[in-house]
C-alpha cells in the first residue's frame, strides 16, 4: 500500500508544482511585481504540493528502504509530467530526440537497479 500512496502522492504534488510554473509561464506578464504577486497567491498551493512530495518521498522510501531509488522515480515521474505540460500550455510535440532522452534515464533507472 505504501507505493500507492508514494505514486499518488508524488504525482500529485508534482504535477501541481508544474501546472502552478506553466501557466505563470504562458498566462502571467513576467514583469517582477506581476510575478511576485502571482507567486504570493500560488503559497497555499505550493505548501499543499510540496507536502504531497515530502510524504511520497516518505512512504515511497518506507516501501522500498532506498531513498536514491525513490528520488530518480520522482525525477522520471517530473520528466514525464513536464512532456505533459509542455503539451498541454504551448501545444509542444516531443520529438525523437526527446524520446531517446526518456529511453536513456530508463535504461539508466533499470542499471541502477540491477546488483
């Protein structure tokens, strides 16, 4: 049960963190105090996202006793949401190269794992 709540938690937090910078980065003027009035409004949602990453960090490390591990699947999760995102606010494509980059932090995930 505990890497339910780890993927969850971890999706959860850092999709949030990532719509939060994609639209301020498509929708929000980038002057300073246009910025900074956007990133004071956006503190409760980043509280709440970076506790939903704290706590998958926590049961994702209670679930497999290696907090490296844990930390490359978040970063591989980030990677993925961020081709979402890229997606999703400037309709960006992943190209081939895009896709050989995702294929090589695989096979750099599956070696790590190996004894």
């Amino acid at each position: 049960m505990p890497y339910v709540y780890s993927l969850t938690l971890l999706f959860s937090g850092l999709t949030g963190i990532n719509l939060i910078l994609s639209y301020q980065s498509k929708h929000i003027d980038p002057q300073f105090w246009t910025t900074l009035k956007f990133q004071l409004l956006m503190i409760p949602l980043f509280l709440i996202a970076n506790l939903c990453i704290g706590y998958g960090i926590k049961f994702g490390f209670k679930a497999i006793n290696h907090l490296g591990g844990v930390l490359v699947a978040a970063k591989c999760i980030e990677v993925l949401i961020s081709l979402w995102m890229g997606y999703l606010f400037l309709k960006e494509m992943p190209t081939w190269k895009t896709w050989v980059g995702l294929i090589i932090i695989a096979v750099g995930v599956v070696v790590v794992k190996q004894k």
